[in-house]
DNA sequence: TATATTACTGACCCCTCAGTCATTTATGCA
DNA sequence: TGCATAAATGACTGAGGGGTCAGTAATATA
C-alpha cells in the first residue's frame, strides 16, 4: 500500500506480486488474534489495503487462505532448524540450548508464535491440514530434538532413559510457553519472562530438582531423597 | 394407559431438572470437539434430545451456555484439589505425586479434560470468560503447586529456585499432554500412554538428564558435565 | 493518444445459524 | 374427566459473512 512514488492521485495500483505475501501477512495476523472462524475476510482484505474481491484473485477460499498461511509460515523455519542442527555437532547440551533459543528468537518471539496456537485450536476442525503440519513440522521437530538427546545419551552426557517421552518432555514446556503468550498472558500480571523461563528449563531438565550437593545437606542420599518411586503411601 | 412408566406414546416427557445438565453436557461434548463458533445449537439440543427451543428456555444465548459449561466443570475439581493438599502433608515429592495423577484422573483422562483445550482456544474471544478461569482454576492450581514446591525447598527435599517459574514448568508438560490429546493426539500414530509420561515428567524434573552415579563415569564431574550455563560458544 | 489487457473494486447473492414465538403436548390438580 | 399451567416444539426471522461478477481504473503497447 505504501509505493515510495507518489500516487495520492491513484485509487490504487497494480502489485500482483506483493498481494499474496501481504494477503497472507494480514490474514496470520487476524487468524491468531480472533481465531479461524471470528475472522472475517473483509478485514483480512482490509488490512492487506485491498478489497475482498481480489483476496478470491489470489486465494480461491478462507480456507485456501489459511493453508498458505501454515504452509507459508513454518516450512521455512523447520528448514533451517535441521540445517543449525547438521552444521554443529558440539556437545548435546550446548546444541540443546542453541535449538531452545534459536527457535524462541525465530519462532516464539515472532508473530509467526501464533501458529502453533492456531493449529492447536483448529486441527481438529481442518485435520488435512493438522495432518500436514503434524508430519512437516511437529514431527520433524520432535526428531530434531530427540536426535540431540540420543547423541547426548550416548555419549554419557546424559542418562540413558525413554528418549521419545523425554523429547516430548522437553518440548512441551517451549510450545507451552508459546500457546500461553497468545491465549491467557493477557489476564496474567506478572507477565513470564521468556528467557528466564528458557533457562529454567534448560537447568530444571539438566539438574532436575534435586538439591546440589553445596546447596544442603540433609542426612540422605540426593538420589534417594529425590526419587519418586512408584505407588509409595503418603506416610 | 396413562401408566407413568409406558411413554412410548409420549412424544416428550416434562424434565425441567435435568435439562440443564444435559445441555450442559452435550454443549461441552461440541464445543470440545468442534470449537465454540462452529458448534451449532441445533446439535447441541439433537445431542441433550431436545429442540432448540427447550435450550433456551435454561440458557438466554450461547456465550451464557458456553460460561455455564465452564462454570460448573472446573470449579468443583479446583476445590477438590486444594482440599487434597489440605488434608495431606507427606514428603513434597508424594504431595507432587498424588496431585499430578489426582488431577490426571479426575481431569485429564475424563471429558472435562477439553476444558483447558477450549478455554485456550477461546480465552481471546471472551476476555471476560478467560479472567474467570484464570482466577478460578489456573492461578489457584499454580498456588496449589506452588506451595508443594515450597514446601519441599524449605525442607531441603528440593534444591532452592524460583519457585514461581519452576511451578509454570512442572505444570506445562501436564496441560501440555490434556492439550495433546484433544488436538495433534489423532494424527499420532504412537499415541502418548499418559501414565507413563507423567512418570517419566515426575523423573525428569526430580532428577534431570544428569546421569546417575552408577550409570557411566566419563571421567567429568557430572555437575559440570550436564549444567547449561548461560551463551557458551558451541564447541 | 488510442486500444488492449488485467488487476482491482464493491455491490450483490444466498446460505447458515443465533435467537423468537405462536402453537402443541404433558402434567398437576379440582 | 376437564381445566390450568408449564414444558417443549419447530417454523420463522434477520443479521452476518463467504463467495461472485459486472464494471472500473491502472498499465502495457503501439
């Protein structure tokens, strides 16, 4: 909408080639805010500087529209997270943390945090398009992360354990973190830090809550005291 | 004829206690499953066996049906915890325990565990409703936990830190996993077996990824090895 | 400047669905 | 048995919004 010449005497002017881009730009951003169904085409239109007619030049339906917008957004970024992972092969923990917040800064930090949210809420509703983002990008992610917790395991630095569960372990926190930023942090005064919460959970999943041993020393092994064997009585 | 009991002559019977109730539950049911804008009321009131007429003679719109739904699932559960923690005062790491499959139990693995799934997806929409829950059920289970936590960093049973990040971090991978099975969990081949992803979550935060004594010696000290400090260099 | 092309507009169409209400049916009571 | 009343129905309404297309204005070409 901006053209640098000077066109206030133009009603409008044709930019074929910026339209989609811009279609799509308006469109995440309203479908992360209001969600799929409250958002109105109009408005997508609207905000991109056009009318909805040529939204239909270029995207044939609402729901053609959010498709681009998923595909669009997220392809790119798993792209680049596989490349950051085969092009560093320092320790398991340190690629761990650069995965953590390499994707805060690209991903979480960015309006394209809202995707996520978004396909949660709507994949059941679209499962064509929960099942792509599924395969492309929450599945390639999982593998991305787990490959850095085997290598990890199998260099000792870190204990050998269930490492599909542990991958999911380890995600969750950071996609929560994401869904809770565009659902309840608006209601939530002490808003989360997210570099903080990061970093916790980068020493909460290497040390656990186990009390190091300069911290305190209460008569019991750590590793006794710390463990939650199953099924125990409340004492 | 006219036998109470024979209604199969009767087209309808007069149920005016139960049919909020199962309004209620046959809204929860939609909305759960397809979203709040796309759950029609003449489904809900085909599922609860009535006509939409009969819906609106308990609940004025659908936003008030919708609160109500909210209302009545959540607040008892909420209620129920805290006077879980209440009558109990084990160790900190059973009280952790006992809530984490209390509330998987009572929450996660019934029908209201699309609660969270919902108020998520729709807290934008109604602010209003979002505020609720908030105050109502997130914040009072983060204190809930948080008290547990605290209780375990005074007794020396945990390692002292932010109590109030590391309560968000325990509690994420537990909404993670309701949020889970009500979105992604039907593209997923392997589906998640939530038992042993909340024991393995109570492992992981209790003793981390750092290897166990007995497990391997690679010659570092195991505090060193697996702590992630702050922008290292990658190696 | 004249003509052809096409990006773009916006009024319009039509269906869906929240919400209404006149009517019908069940039930308590005399 | 009949009447009064409340519970339930389902056809109806109107607004909102996805999707269309005849027309308009910008640009390319000559």
């Amino acid at each position: 909408m901006m053209n640098p010449q000077v066109r206030q005497d133009r009603r409008w002017t044709r930019r074929k080639e910026a339209r989609p881009a811009e279609l799509m730009a308006a469109a995440l951003d309203l479908f992360v805010e209001r969600g799929y169904a409250a958002t109105r085409l109009d408005d997508v239109a609207a905000r991109a500087g056009v009318s909805k007619g040529t939204l239909y030049l270029y995207f044939s339906s609402k729901e053609e529209l959010f498709k681009a917008v998923i595909r669009s957004g997220i392809v790119p970024l798993i792209e680049r997270g596989e490349r950051l992972l085969e092009e560093n092969q320092g320790p398991a923990h340190e690629l761990m943390r650069q995965i953590v917040f390499a994707w805060w800064e690209s991903v979480g930090n960015t309006k394209l945090g809202g995707i996520p949210k978004l396909m949660f809420s709507e994949c059941r509703n679209f499962p064509e398009i929960g099942k792509f983002y599924y395969d492309e990008v929450i599945s390639r992610g999982h593998r991305l992360m787990q490959s850095v917790l085997e290598t990890g395991m199998k260099s000792g630095e870190f204990r050998s354990m269930d490492a599909n569960y542990a991958t999911r372990l380890i995600l969750a926190p950071m996609v929560y973190l994401l869904l809770w930023r565009h659902s309840f942090d608006f209601c939530d005064s002490k808003h989360i830090d997210a570099d903080r919460y990061l970093e916790q959970h980068l020493d909460m999943i290497s040390n656990g809550l186990a009390p190091r041993s300069r911290d305190q020393s209460n008569g019991e092994q750590p590793a006794k005291v710390i463990s939650m064997k199953k099924k125990g009585g409340i004492g």
